[in-house]
C-alpha cells in the first residue's frame, strides 16, 4: 500500500517480485502471438518503465483505504481494494476491483475500472461492475506525456462518498436517471432512501465474502486468514506508524462472521 515504512515495504517487494518474473508486458502474449520487431519491442520496454515508475511514484498520492499492486504478468492491469471505514451507506465494506489500462495509456483511450462484486451504485453497472468514469472529467485535461492514475483511483475513493454531485444535476426528473450507469440505484437514492441505503448493505456483505483466499486466485492483491505470525507485523506497524495519523491496521479487516483477514 502507500504511505508510511510499510508502504514503501510492499512497494519494494513488488519491484523484486518484478525482477525474478522478467518483463510482465512483453510475456502477457500467447506463444503464437506474431513476433515483434526491435523497435516495438523497445516501445513496449518504455511503456512497461513509464507504468512502474508511475506507480512508484503515487506513494503518499493515494486516498486512505484505497490499495494497488499490478498484476505481476502485465503492468497494465492493476488489482485493487476500496476499504470504507469512515461512514455513509457503504460503511465497513472492502471493495476489491481491477484497472484496466488500454495500451494507448496515458495518451488516448480510458482505463476501466471493473468492481470484483456486484455493487449497487448509480455509478456502477449493474451487470459488469464497471464503473463509469467519464463524470470525473479529470481525464479531459491530461498530458499525454503523464499518467493520472492518482486522479483515478481518488475518484474511486470518493464515489463511495460524494457520488450524487457527478450525476444528479444532469438527472432532474425520472427520465434523467436513464444517465446513469445504474437508473434504478439512482432513482431509489432519490426517490426511497432508506431502501437504497439498505441495498448497499447487502452490497458490502457481499464484498466480504470477497475477501476470503479461495477467490484471490487469479489476483496479485491476495488475502488470507489472519494468523498469530501477522501479530508480529501488527505490532509492527503500529509502533512505525504510531503518531501519523494514518492507521494501517485497517489493512486487519473483521472480514466475514467476525472472522479476520490480512492482505
């Protein structure tokens, strides 16, 4: 995660887990992929160096509660997890979700972020999980040379929060809510609240169950059990960050029936 000694731990241990692994992007093709040519090999060397040093670089940029690890066999896919801790209809959920950078990144095109469960969210689709994220418009402005990953995965903090200021103005009436990625969770968190914010709980018991090993497989952000060695690196952590006034213990998550995980 960002920020903090265990932060730059996590982040040190990915670059190796990168090094052993040799080039994430140039292996994510299958073996009958067309051979490149040296200079397109080369670009892809650049786009792979760019992406890992952007992501060395959002330590300290990142929201709290908002984790990232690239996928270890391609740079443009990045794991995640939103924890929410701090209040509103999605309190106590873990969020875990998938950035999926098109290779034209930063310059053209949108990554895509994909929720792992099914969220009742004006913003997210129903169906896919995906999130929409042209409301943010944060991309509109970009430099074409730098990434704005951290713009992004804040947005992805925030929908949790301040979601309505993104798509309620352009929603006035019934038929306005057809805006929305999801109309139907609009129109409710207009219309009846108190079901809405009923209907996002049962989205945070499901992102829970999210959180055991067993659906981890194919992620590089995987949890499991919390066992007595994590007491070690709990006791750890509170000691390095005691006085920041940012708690990592959240990373200590009560998971599902009470039952712990750690990352």
């Amino acid at each position: 995660w960002f920020g903090g000694a265990s932060g730059a731990k996590l982040l040190d241990m990915f670059t190796v887990s990168l090094k052993r692994r040799g080039s994430p992007i140039l292996k994510r093709g299958s073996s009958k992929a067309p051979k490149k040519t040296p200079l397109e090999s080369y670009k892809l060397k650049l786009k792979e160096y760019a992406l890992l040093m952007e992501y060395k670089g959002l330590k300290g940029k990142v929201e709290s509660g908002v984790y990232v690890i690239p996928a270890f066999d391609t740079l443009l896919r990045w794991h995640g997890v939103v924890f929410i801790h701090d209040a509103g209809e999605y309190i106590s959920g873990s969020f875990k979700f998938v950035v999926h950078l098109p290779e034209t990144y930063p310059s053209e095109g949108l990554p895509r972020v994909q929720f792992e469960t099914k969220i009742f969210h004006p913003m997210i689709h129903s169906s896919s999980g995906e999130l929409d994220i042209k409301p943010a418009k944060f991309w509109e402005k970009r430099d074409p040379t730098k990434g704005y990953m951290d713009k992004l995965l804040r947005y992805v903090k925030e929908i949790f929060f301040f979601h309505e200021k993104y798509w309620k103005k352009e929603s006035k009436g019934v038929a306005g809510f057809k805006l929305c990625a999801n109309p139907t969770a609009a129109r409710m968190y207009i219309k009846d609240h108190q079901r809405y914010r009923l209907k996002c709980q049962e989205s945070v018991k499901e992102s829970l169950h999210a959180l055991r090993p067993e659906s981890d497989e194919h992620s590089s952000l995987r949890f499991g059990a919390f066992m007595d060695d994590h007491e070690v690196v709990k006791e750890k952590i509170i000691r390095s960050e005691k006085g920041s006034g940012e708690s990592y213990l959240q990373w200590f998550s009560p998971g599902v029936n009470g039952k712990n995980f750690t990352c």
